[in-house]
C-alpha cells in the first residue's frame, strides 16, 4: 500500500512535471518568437538597406551619367560649331577687315553663341560689332598665344571688360591661320550663357534633397549648387569640406589628390555637422571639370522604410488587382488609340490644307487686284496674268495631291504618253521658281547635256515631282545659298529612241538626318524642327505627301527617285527616268487664231451649266474663236433646249455633271432617248471636276463620249471639238 502511494505520488509527480516543462516550453517558445521576428525584421531591414543603398547609389550615377552625357554633347556641339565657323572665315578670300567682321557678325546671328571674337597673333580680340581689343590678359587668349588647340572654361568678369558678361563658358580654339590686311588670325573664342547647362541638370534629385554641381579639378564651381549667378571662384567645395569626417580611412587630402590626378569615377562618404553624405564625382570629358553629386544618406533608410510599408500583406492583392486593371486599360488604350490617332492626323492634315489652300489663294486674289488697277499697262498685265497662271496652277497641282496619293496607293492612276520638250518644261519650272528664289537670295543654275529635247512622257506628272523638290530646296535653303539642277540624257536599250534621263537637284541646305532619309518617301513623313532648321519657312511648311506622290510617280513611270543628305550641308535628289525620244515637235498652246481654223466644222454649241461665272468663261472663250452659244442652267433646260431646235442645229453639248433640277448624267440620257435622228449621234462631253474611274464609268454609261475635266484646258478643249475623240481627264 505504501508502495503504491509513493509509486502514485512519483507518477503524478512526473505528470505534472511534464505538463510544468510544456507549459514554460511554450512561454519560452512565444517570448523567443518576438526575439525571432525582431531578428528576422533586423536582416530583411539590413538586406533592404543595403539593395536599396546599392541602387540609390546606381541611381546617383545613372543621374550623373545623364547630366554628364548633357554637358559633354553640348561642349561637343559648341565646339564642332566654333570650328565650322573658323573653317568658313578661312575659306572666303575676304579683301578688308570690314567683310571679315560682317561676316563675322553673321555667323554670330545664326550661331548659338551669344558673342563670338576672332584673334590674331598679338592676342587682339575683333567682334563682329567691328569691336577690337586687348585681350591678352585673359587666360583663353593666351592658350591661343601658346597654340593650345582647345580649351573649355568659366568666365567671371567682374570688371566688365567684355561685353559686360558676368557668367559664362568661353570656348577657345586655334584655327588654321590667315590674313587680311596683314593681320594674321589664329584662333576664335564664343561665350555661350553659363544658364545653357545649369538649366537642363537635375540639380534637385531624391525628393529634393540631393544636389548636383559642375566644379573643376581644384574645387572651384563651375555650376554651383544654387541658382545665385556671380559665384564663380568665390565657392569652392573642397573648401567646405575641410570640417568633414570622411569614412573607409580616406581624408580630405585623398579628395584632393585623386581631382588632381583627373581620375575618371570618385565615390566616397564623409559626415558633416551631423549628418552624412554620399559623393559621387565624374570626369566630364574634354575638360578640367567634374560632375558631382551629393545625397544625404538618411534618403536611404526612408525609401527602405518606404519600401518596408508598401511590401505589406495587401501588396500581393494590389498587385493581382493592378495586373487586371492593367490587362482592361491595354485593351482600352489599344481600341481607343487607333481612333485618337487618325482623328490627330485629320485635324493636323485639314490645317496644313487649309494653309496651302489658302496661302496661293491670297496671291490669285492679289492678282486679280493688281490687273483690275494694271488694265492699261499691257506689260505689268501681262506680267500679273503669268503670275497668276502659275500660282493657279500651283493650287491645282496641290488639290490633286490629295487625290494623287489615294490613287497612287490604290494604282489606278494612269500615265500620260505624249510628246513635250525638256527645254520648254525646263523654262516653265524656272518662271515658276525664280520669284520664289529671289525673295530669298537663291542662286538658281540649270545645265543640259540632251541627245534630243523632244521626248515621249508625262510632262504634267514629272513637272509635279520636280516642283516638288524644287519648292523643298527652296524653302530649306537659306539666304545666299544655291540650287543646282543638271538633267541629261543617255542611250539606253536596243532601239535607237530609246534613252535614260537624269535629272539632278543640289541644294545647299539644311540638310536631313540620316534617320529621316529612311522614311522620307512615306506620305505624311516630317523631320522635327531643330535649332539649325531656322533656316526654313515653317509658315509654309508641306503637307507631308509630296515627296511620297513623287517617289510613287517616278517609279510608276519606270524611273527611280533617290536622295542623298547631310545636316548643315545641304542635299541632292537623284532622278533616273526611262523616255522614248520623239522627232516630232513638241505640242504648243494654241492661239486664238489657231483655234478658229481648227474648228471651222462645228459651228453651235449647247453649253449646260449652273455657275454663272463658269459659263460666262466658257461661253466668251468659244464665242472669241467664232461658235455660236446656246446656255442651258441645269439639265432641264439642256435637254429642253437640244428637243425644242431643229434636228442638227447642235453640233456639240458641254454638260456639267452636277446642276440642280436634273444633273448631267440624266440629262445626257434623256437627250439620247429622244426620238429625233441627231439623238444618238450628238457629242456630249461632260464638263466636270469628278474625273474618278467611277465616274468616268457613269459618264459612259449616261451615253456621254468623254470628260473635259475642270478647270478646263483650253487647248484640250478645241482638240476635242476638233477631232470629236473621247477626252481623258487631266
């Protein structure tokens, strides 16, 4: 009995005993669990600060690559465009000092440089401004003197010796020596503002509380951290570093030292009142001067906390919500930008049409003023009514642009093969041009080298295309500039007729990038303006659809369109064309008395038309080559007219498509169902300005024998009136 009460008492003993260890096993275990997390907080905060520093760090230097990359291509820039002025001094042969400096002073204008000196071998310093001066006390100069190719520096003039400039980057460069007047020139210097860098560097970075700078190799800012001008040499950051504490062993003398050596990358952090920084230094190319950027390191725990916060438990359900709102925007965007997008091309393609409509309008209106106060000046009236013709035809030529393009991509246009002269072409394209090179002080040269003027083609269609380029060159060509145009022939082929054209245009424009010359031939295709396009007249900029329309029409007549170009230097369009010379005579516009006895067999003409003014021409041209007029207002009254007369009175009907009460088409098709013998034998040609295959295909089936398209040719006209054939639209 006793043993088992003490063999009891052990089992419970041991019972509890157990229970007691589990229950200070499982408080052990959740006041461990804190420690745990605490300590596995502790490593993923340590591991995100140190991925985080490691990319803030990535980040200062991409930052400063960026930067770096800006200052060093804009550097590039001023000096590749100081040399290229320096180059043009040396070439022209400039007879005095007063044409150097004037044309000093225009390539001041049109440079970016805010002031620009030329210096010769006593360190005089000549301005466009015909300004001289001494200006050997400037350490620029003297580099020069001492025939330093290149040197890149801040300027602070504090005396207002120059130009009364307080900031600025002076570029100093030696140039091939010359002379005038027995002065020999050996260098050129240009100041660009201090503000063309300061204002493009991300001098505010991480939230506000990094800052960039520029400073040279000893310290001393070129761009300082703040926007106050007149610093200069008056700031150095080295010098307000001398009370920092610089961590990993390096000192302020091991800054120094590696800015003097020039080392290419510096990285470091010191602590200064309090708080620590991370320097990053970058050597800018070509120069003294290094990128640097300082960021306070606290800015890496507060994106680690910020980090910390956002990578909570909802992250996960954010996401898989952000991936759907993702996947329906894409599908929105991607229904919707197609839309946006052609809406843009259409408003952007109506004003451009607008403009171009508008602008020869403004000069056919001009016109018509000028000959109404000219009538008796037969010269000056003459001279307007040229004009006139050529701009109309300008316009004409940019309304058939539109329809061009859509038919050239559809391949229902059709080439013309008729006899004309490249000479007579040639004379037309250079009185509708020179006007236009003129105003601007263009130098317009042609040059032939011809087997036989007198060729087979489509003398409207290459017209087109060459007053295309032409119109380019003139608009990017600047002042004093050139366009050079060479066409020429060879043989070609077995046959005798048969030769290859080469039309050649040179111009001494802005040129085009390369990038553009890939798409140059696709409609609707501009370059973006850049600074050195100022040169151009964007009041007349192009719609984007001629260079397609003509690189379209030169390969649907068998020929290839090609273009060479440089930026700066100007470009050069290349045609090769495939022709059939002609030994006939070159058509030529008929005159007045030409046309009477070409229609000496037609006598009455019945004319429907519903626009006044339209029939008033009309009728006045046929009436002055000896026709007698019938006039009809719309299609009614036509085939009113046509019944109501005597069995062949009519001799011809010009019908007007479009006309109010009845349209041309029924009108044609009532006079051929009238039973009467001269019904069915009657030309009528529709007068019209729908010249599509549609409508030709209704004109016909309306039993009409042909178009004469508007605005009406009057050569094409009396031909067919003449020759009673089917016409073609023009």
């Amino acid at each position: 009995m006793r043993f088992l009460c003490l063999h009891g008492s052990s089992f419970a003993e041991g019972v509890f005993m157990r229970i007691f260890r589990q229950k200070y096993f499982l408080i052990f275990l959740f006041s461990l669990l804190p420690l745990i997390l605490a300590f596995g907080l502790y490593r993923y905060t340590w591991q995100v600060d140190t991925v985080l520093s490691a990319i803030t760090l990535n980040t200062m230097q991409e930052i400063g690559s960026h930067d770096r990359a800006f200052i060093e291509n804009t550097l590039e820039r001023s000096c590749t465009s100081l040399a290229r002025i320096g180059y043009r001094l040396q070439q022209e042969n400039h007879q005095n000092l007063k044409e150097l400096q004037t044309q000093l002073n225009l390539e001041h204008n049109v440079s970016a440089f805010k002031y620009l000196y030329l210096v010769d071998s006593n360190g005089k310093m000549y301005s466009g401004t015909f300004l001289i001066q001494d200006g050997t006390r400037y350490s620029f100069i003297q580099g020069i003197l001492k025939n330093i190719p290149k040197r890149i520096l801040r300027f602070d003039d504090y005396n207002n010796q120059i130009d009364y400039q307080e900031e600025s980057i002076v570029y100093a460069l030696t140039i091939t020596p010359f002379e005038v007047e027995g002065i020999r020139f050996i260098g050129l210097v240009g100041q660009t503002p201090i503000s063309d860098i300061r204002e493009h560097m991300n001098r505010a970075s991480f939230d506000g509380q990094g800052t960039s700078m520029v400073v040279d190799n000893h310290g001393w800012y070129v761009v300082n951290k703040s926007d106050k001008n007149g610093i200069g040499q008056h700031d150095n950051l080295l010098k307000s570093l001398e009370q920092a504490v610089f961590s990993d062993e390096n000192t302020l003398v091991d800054l120094q030292a590696a800015l003097k050596d020039k080392e290419d990358n510096i990285l470091c952090t010191y602590t200064l009142k309090g708080s620590t920084y991370a320097l990053s230094m970058t050597k800018i190319k070509g120069t003294d001067w290094y990128l640097a950027m300082s960021v306070p390191t606290t800015v890496f725990a507060e994106q680690s906390r910020r980090f910390i916060f956002l990578t909570s438990g909802s992250l996960g359900a954010a996401i898989l919500l952000c991936i759907l709102l993702f996947f329906c925007l894409l599908h929105f965007w991607k229904t919707s930008l197609a839309a946006k997008a052609n809406a843009a091309a259409r408003y952007s393609f109506l004003n451009r049409m607008s403009h171009e409509i508008r602008t020869p309008l403004n000069a056919i209106l001009g016109l018509n003023h000028l000959m109404r106060s000219s009538l008796h000046e037969p010269e000056k009236l003459k001279d307007y009514l040229e004009k006139s013709a050529g701009t109309s035809e300008y316009l004409l030529s940019l309304i058939n642009d539109i329809l061009d393009i859509s038919k050239l991509e559809q391949s229902s246009i059709s080439m013309s093969h008729e006899s004309f002269s490249l000479l007579k072409m040639t004379e037309d394209l250079q009185n509708m041009m020179k006007e236009r090179f003129a105003e601007k002080g263009i130098a317009f040269h042609t040059e032939y080298s011809l087997l036989q003027p007198i060729i087979f083609g489509d003398e409207m269609r290459l017209k087109q295309v060459l007053l295309n380029i032409l119109g380019n060159a003139a608009k990017f060509t600047p002042s004093n500039g050139s366009v050079h145009m060479t066409i020429s022939q060879s043989s070609s082929g077995p046959a005798a007729n048969q030769c290859t054209i080469s039309i050649n245009i040179q111009d001494t424009g802005i040129g085009m990038s390369e990038e553009f010359q890939k798409h140059i031939f696709e409609p609707f295709s501009q370059e973006e303006k850049k600074k050195n396009q100022q040169l151009s007249e964007p009041s007349i900029r192009g719609t984007g659809l001629g260079m397609a329309i003509s690189h379209m029409l030169i390969r649907q007549m068998g020929g290839t369109l090609e273009v060479k170009s440089q930026l700066g230097k100007g470009s050069l369009f290349c045609i090769s064309l495939p022709a059939e010379l002609s030994t006939a005579p070159a058509d030529s516009p008929a005159a007045p008395e030409d046309m009477k006895k070409a229609v000496q067999g037609t006598k009455h003409i019945l004319i429907a038309e519903d626009n006044s003014l339209n029939a008033e021409i009309l009728t006045e041209i046929l009436q002055q080559a000896g026709f007698r007029i019938t006039l009809a207002v719309n299609g009614a009254q036509a085939v009113e007219a046509f019944a109501a007369a005597a069995p062949y009175t009519f001799d011809c009907i010009l019908m007007d498509a479009q006309m109010p009460v009845m349209d041309g088409y029924t009108a044609a098709q009532s006079i051929r169902k009238l039973p009467r013998a001269d019904a069915a034998s009657i030309r009528i040609y529709a007068t019209t300005a729908n010249t599509a295959p549609e409508d030709r295909t209704r004109a016909k089936e309306a039993g009409m024998n042909g178009f004469i398209a508007k605005p009406i040719d009057v050569k094409k006209l009396f031909e067919a009136i003449q020759t009673k054939k089917e016409c073609e639209p023009s």
